[in-house]
C-alpha cells in the first residue's frame, strides 16, 4: 500500500470474547465451544494472525483464563494483549475495557468477534484497505456487511434515502418494518482508534438490553461528521456468527461438506457416502484415496494416496503414508504409519505409535509408544507398549509387553526376525535379541539372547537355535 499515514500503517486487531454466550445454555463459555476441533476463539486468531497486526488484543471474562490459554496456543505471548473486562455490559463495554491500551494509539483498529470463525483473512485483508482508501482519505469507521434471507438475531443496517450508512439497529431494538431489513452488521469492523474511543464515551445503555452497544459508535460518528463506510461481503457463511447450538451444528456441517467437496474436486480423493464422513479442514488426503462412511479425520492428519480407509475408523493428528488399507473400526491418535502397511479391523494406535513400511497390524491389538519395524507383523488379540520392534519379526497372538510395574513404565526391545509365540509375556524391561523365539505361553522375565528358543513360565533356556541350524545344515 502506497503512501500510508502512521494511522493506517499500523493495524491493532481487537477480539471480543469475554461473553458467556447465555444462548449456548451452557456452562462453558461460548468461545472455548469447539468448531472442527478447536475452540472458536482459535480460529479468529489465526485469521488474525495472517494479516500480521502489531498485536493481537483479547478481551476476556467469563473462563477468562481459559480463554486466555486458548489463545495462548495460536499466538505468542509477545503478540498477544489481554483485556479484563469484569462485568459483561455488552460489546461496547467490552471495548472501552481496552481504552487504557489503545486511546491514544495513531493505529487503525480492526475489531473481530469471538463468535465468528469462518472469516478469512482476505476478506479482512480487502476490509483494511477499503477502510484506509474511502475518499481518498480513509474512513472513520468501516463496517463489514452482508446480506442474509434469514436475518433474525442480527443487527441491522439502516441506510438513508440516499443510500448511506444512517445507523445500526440490533434486533431486540428493531421496528417490525427494520427487521425486515437482509443487510445485516457482520460485528467486523475498521476504526480510526482515537475517533472510536473519543466516541465511545457517548454511547447510553438505554436500549431494550440496557447494555452498551459498540454498533451505537458507528452513528455517533457520523453524526459528528465523519465517514462511515460499508464494505459489502458476498459470501455470508464467513461472517455467520455463533449464538446457539443449532447454529454451531450447521456450522460443522457446512465446513465438513467444504472440505469434503474440496477434496473430491481438487485431490482426487473417493468418498463412499460424503455426507457420513467427517473430515477435518486441516486434513490432507491424497489422490485415489478412498473413504468409507463413518470415517472421521481429526486434527493434523496427512494421508497419502491410494489408501483404503473402511467404515468407523478415526484417525486424529496422525500420518499415514501410501497404499495404508485401514480396516473397519479403528481408533488411531498421534501416530505414524508408513507405506503399504495393513491395519485392523479394531486395531488401537496412539502415544506415538509408528509402523514402518509394509508392517501389519491386525485385529484387537493395541500399539502405545511403540515401532514396529518394516515388515514386522502383530496379526491378533496383542498389547505392544513401549515397545521396539525390529524388521521382519512376527509376534503371535496374545502377545503381551507387561510394561508397567505398578509405578512406572518399562521399555521391551525385539530384534530383527524373531518369532515370539502366541500367549508370550514380556515383562519388562526385556530385550530379545534377533533371530530369537518364545514357546507358546512363555513369560520372558530375563533378556533372551540372539537366536536362542525359550519356554515356560518364567521361560528358561531349552536349546540354542544356531547349534541346531549347524547340525540340521551338516545332516542334508
Ligand atoms: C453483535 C452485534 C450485532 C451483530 C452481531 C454479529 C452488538 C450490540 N451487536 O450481536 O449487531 O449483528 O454481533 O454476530 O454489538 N462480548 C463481550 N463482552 C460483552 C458482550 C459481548 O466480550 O459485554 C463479546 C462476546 O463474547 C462475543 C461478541 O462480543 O464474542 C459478540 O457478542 P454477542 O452477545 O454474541 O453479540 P450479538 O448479539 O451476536
Ligand atoms: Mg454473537
């Protein structure tokens, strides 16, 4: 942007979210209610977060420091202010919470709910220079509007005859004749800071909520004379603000559908029954995928291409490489699983679970912090924990890592090529060295070295596997 004053060439975002949001019926604030995951204060401030303000200020109150920590997770604390605003009067009051901070910044303030998520920073982006541009000059405020079919809840923009800005109306102060006005107060909005805290020390609270309105500020300005801008946005869903669980329901539905259309579209990827799959805006799937119903994907998933994901899975914050076939109903967290591996059905990975390549991981088998080496499998009914595994080993069904004493937690380390026997115990701490084997029913108390073959309970050392291979070598 080309010759801008002090005023404009610095942006100060403030974002309201000290309300309870009594319409949630709720006892969690309304801004720690997850959308896709996260708390919607999250997502305003990593849109905030993309159009790099000076810093980032929140006001808070109910859950405060709740909320706090919320945004403490997308930004960092140098960035970041927080507001204490100790008794919710409405969102005017919430501002002039912030008045010790700001009044007298040369800054443009761009003002975000709390409640409303889905705002792109683009859209924000071209709002600043709207707001930085009018006339030439720049606006005293510039209010981000659009227009719905259902405007019920909102606050209204009365215009003029003329077709200017006049003032905004909320709903519970509304004529039936302004109700029945589309073009609603998104609650977005650019300011010259000094003119709207100068201004905010006008505004009453004699309306039908008895609160302080900050949407009373862009009238008085203009009744001083000032400008008044409007920056008229299409698409509506971005500026959907969240007031009750219906709303908030939509919402996730809507995005999941987003998201899901943008893959199919632009990746490539196959879904079976795309109105019963959830999957996550953070997500990546690659291309030829395919997706079965009831899947849902969380968090910071990548998935590479030519998977098969079959019905009731959920994999959340994990990675899974190419050619991966997951089977019906498995539950994987936090892990990482590398090429053409085969998982499930009813398998269970989480705490850093990591499978390399072409490893197999089949029914009732649980992996906690655990690697199961290339081409290693654990095909039936096991628990693996804190657990490596080397390549090419196979664990028999019932396999048991005993890695916790009551107190605290034990490692268990398995070679290249062993054959641990279906029932074995391994009570850790444990290492079986390669090329080792377990009898069926085996409780390993006691290191077992490279290709020897223990039984029993506790197992003690029956033979030496090499000897045998010697001897059976000589014998052909
Ligand atoms: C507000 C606007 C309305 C607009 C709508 C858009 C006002 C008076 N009305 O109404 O014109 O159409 O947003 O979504 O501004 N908050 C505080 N402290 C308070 C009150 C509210 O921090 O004392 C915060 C809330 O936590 C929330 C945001 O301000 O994040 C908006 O408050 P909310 O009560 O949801 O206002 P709306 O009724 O939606
Ligand atoms: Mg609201």
């Amino acid at each position: 942007m080309e010759n801008l004053s002090n005023e404009q060439a610095n942006l100060d975002v403030l974002i309201l979210a000290a309300g309870l949001g009594t319409r949630m019926r709720s006892n969690l604030a309304k801004v720690l209610h997850r959308l896709d995951g996260r708390p919607l204060i999250n997502h305003v401030c990593r849109t905030a977060t993309a159009l790099a303000p000076r810093m980032i200020y929140a006001v808070i109150g109910h859950q405060g420091e709740d909320v706090k920590a919320a945004v403490l997770e997308e930004l960092d604390e140098d960035h970041a202010k927080f507001v204490w605003q100790s008794e919710q009067l409405g969102t005017g009051d919430a501002v002039n919470s912030a008045r010790g901070f700001l009044e007298n910044q040369d800054s443009t303030l761009l003002i975000l709910s709390g409640d409303v998520p889905m705002i792109r920073a683009e859209t924000l982006a071209a709002l600043v220079q709207q707001h930085h541009n009018h006339r030439g000059r720049g606006a005293a405020c510039t209010i981000l509007t659009v227009k719905l079919d259902d405007a019920t809840g909102y606050g209204r923009i009365v215009r003029d005859d003329g077709g200017l800005f006049d003032r905004i109306v909320e709903q519970k102060d509304a004529t039936e004749e302004e109700r029945k006005i589309k073009e609603i107060n998104s609650g977005i909005y650019c300011f010259n800071t000094r003119k709207l805290f100068a201004t905010l020390k006008n505004v009453q609270n004699n309306n039908s909520q008895g609160e302080y309105y900050l949407t009373d500020v862009p009238s008085l300005l203009r009744e001083a004379g000032e400008d008044i801008a409007i920056y008229h946005h299409n698409d509506s869903f971005e500026i959907e603000g969240i007031n009750n669980r219906v709303q908030l329901a939509d919402m996730e539905r809507v995005l999941c559908r987003r998201v899901i259309k943008k893959l199919m579209l632009d990746y490539g990827v196959t879904f079976i029954d795309p109105k019963n799959t959830y999957i996550s805006e953070r997500a990546n799937i690659g291309r030829d995928t395919v997706i079965y119903p009831n899947v849902t994907i969380e968090g910071e998933t990548n998935i590479g291409d030519g998977c098969v994901i079959r019905p009731g899975t959920r994999i959340t914050n994990s990675n899974i490489g190419h050619g991966v076939e997951i089977l019906d109903n498995c539950l994987i967290i936090d892990s990482e699983i590398a090429n053409e591996c085969t998982v499930g059905p009813m398998a269970h990975l989480r705490g850093k679970a990591k499978m390399e390549e072409k490893s197999k991981v089949g029914n009732f088998v649980e992996l906690k912090k655990t690697i199961l080496g290339r081409g290693s499998k654990a095909s039936h009914l096991t628990y693996l924990g804190d657990a490596t595994i080397g390549e090419k080993t196979n664990i028999g069904a019932g396999t048991i890592t005993c890695n916790y004493d009551g107190k605290n937690k034990h490692a268990t380390t398995i070679g290249n090529n062993v054959k641990i026997g279906s029932d074995t115990m391994l009570v850790a701490p444990v290492k079986v060295g390669d090329g080792a084997s377990t009898g069926a029913g085996s409780v390993v108390t006691k290191d077992i070295e490279p290709n020897k073959l223990v039984v029993g309970a506790p197992a003690r050392v029956l033979k030496d596997l090499s000897e045998e291979d010697k001897s059976s070598s000589q014998s052909s």
